[in-house]
C-alpha cells in the first residue's frame, strides 16, 4: 500500500477526522538515519502524525515543525512537514537502545523522558505560531492529544503506531487524528467515545489490511464518516548544494577565512536527511568571494 492521507468528516460535520499510512516514509527515515527500533518507533510516530497536521495547513507555502525535547536518551526528536504531504525528520540521538517497557513493547516514553513538545506553524507572518506543552508520556500520540486540548483548545484523540520487522525494517506505520467541532452534540461525543474504546491499534489495523479509509470507518462507525480528500505522502528533504552554500556564505567572512587557513575541504550534514555535502579549499574561496 503506497502511503497517502485520507480527510474526513462525520455527524454532519461535527467532527473532522485524518488518517494516514506511512510505511514507506518511516522506513526512508529509518534507512536515511540508520535508527535503532525504538527510535525508528518514536520518530515514525512523530513524521505520521506531522503528515496529518501539516494537512491542515491552509497556505502552499505554510510550514509545521513539530519538535520535542525530553531528558531521555534521545534527547530530542523534529519533523517538519508542509501542506502537500513532504514530511522530513531526524532524532537528535539515532542509535538509543532500551528494553521493552512493561506490556513488551518498544519504550519510546523512555527513549524520550520528560519535556516539551513544541509545534512551530509558520504561515507566512511576522512571527510564527509556537504552541507548547509539557509532556504528558512521551509516547506522543498521548502528548499531541494533550497539545491539541490544552494550546488549540480542540477536543483530539490522536492514535499513531509503527511495528517492526525482526529485521529492523518497518512493517506498518500510520495513524488517526480525530477531532470534535465546538457544536459537537453530547450523543456524537458518547458515540465516538465508546468506539475509541473498543478498537485495536493503529498497527493491528494496519497489519490486518485495513485502509486509512477503513481504519476511519472503525474510529467513526455509526457517525456517517465521509472522506473528502486523498493525499499522497512522502519522506522527502529539500536540500540541496545550492541550500548548504547560501547557509556557509551567511556565516561570514572571517569564519569562511579560518575554514580555507586549515587547507582542507569541509563536510557538511543536513540532520534532515543525513547528506553530507563536500566543499574543497577552492569552492571555500568561492563562497568568500560572494560573503559579504
């Protein structure tokens, strides 16, 4: 199944509803990164749910970061998606190897600890958009559930999940974001309540075949789901030699003289998508040339 998003709304619009399918775009995050299991499990978690938001996105040019920063092991994980279903992301700490948690599954509310999340929409205006919220588990589906109640004032349930191969690889990525309209009547409320209640997870559903489409069909069964909109996604990273030259001539003229004075070439890495761009002593004056 190729990935893509699926947007919906239920009950007469009153709730609206996103679910998505990521196996693919994790597992180019995972080959990309070379992450360990548990981290390959937070930061697909992280990329799925920034594939849903930064469909809610209005504007072509809008950007959604969506980053936390935790006292654990992994120390931090950033995904920046855009409207159009271009998502990129890395973990500050890729390699994290940690034991199972208490049901035996992969310990990413240890992996990341205690901390923030932060979710950074820039739209275009003078300042951007910076909602934060502590933590609640680090497990992050529960913590965007939280972001959305407490800093959008929106009533969320937010379920994502990925299972891994035992060879590492990714076997099912994906995820929902359902959410309740302000006149959301108390029948819908209890309906969507009582279905939260009794479906699988996100990759049990996945795993057993359904769709984005079917997955939202179990979220939202007896409240009329009605998908309006498919979009394809995908784990892609806008760097390019270009990019990194701009990033070395703004840092000026002394700093490029003492790169070219030790007489060798440089390597830089985009954290994005782990590219290593070579510059030589040459290209270094280059860029001297044009610095201000």
């Amino acid at each position: 199944m190729k990935d893509y998003i699926v947007r919906a709304t239920a009950a007469d619009a009153q709730i609206r509803a996103f679910a998505c399918t990521t196996r693919e775009m994790v597992e180019a995050a995972r080959s990309a990164h070379n992450t360990s299991p548990v981290v390959t499990a937070g930061l697909g978690r992280l990329l799925s749910a920034g594939a849903m938001m930064g469909s809610m996105l209005k504007g072509e040019e809008d950007i959604l970061t969506l980053q936390i920063k935790g006292d654990g092991p992994v120390k931090g994980l950033t995904v920046t998606a855009d409207s159009k279903g271009n998502v990129k992301g890395y973990a500050n700490v890729p390699d994290v190897i940690l034991p199972a948690n208490a049901i035996g599954k992969l310990d990413v509310g240890g992996a990341v600890g205690a901390g923030y999340l932060s979710v950074i929409k820039d739209m275009g205006l003078k300042e951007p958009y910076v909602g934060q919220t502590e933590l609640q588990t680090g497990e992050i589906a529960e913590d965007l559930t939280y972001y959305f109640a407490v800093s959008e004032q929106v009533p969320s349930c937010v379920g994502l999940g990925v299972l891994m191969e035992r060879s590492n690889t990714v076997r099912q990525a994906g995820g929902f974001i359902v959410q309740l309209m302000p006149f959301a009547q108390e029948d819908v409320i209890s309906r969507l309540e009582e279905n939260l209640k009794k479906i699988a997870p996100v990759t049990t559903m996945l795993d057993e075949g359904n769709t984005p489409e079917q997955m939202l069909q179990l979220v939202l069964e007896g409240l009329v789901p009605e998908v309006t909109d498919t979009l394809p996604c995908r784990f892609t990273c806008n760097c390019d030699k270009t990019r990194v030259e701009r990033a070395l001539i703004s840092i000026g003229k002394k700093e490029l003289q003492d790169m070219i004075d030790e007489g060798r070439e440089i390597e830089v890495n985009c954290h994005f998508c782990n590219r290593d761009y070579v510059f030589s002593v040459e290209e270094l004056k280059e860029l001297y040339k044009r610095s201000k």
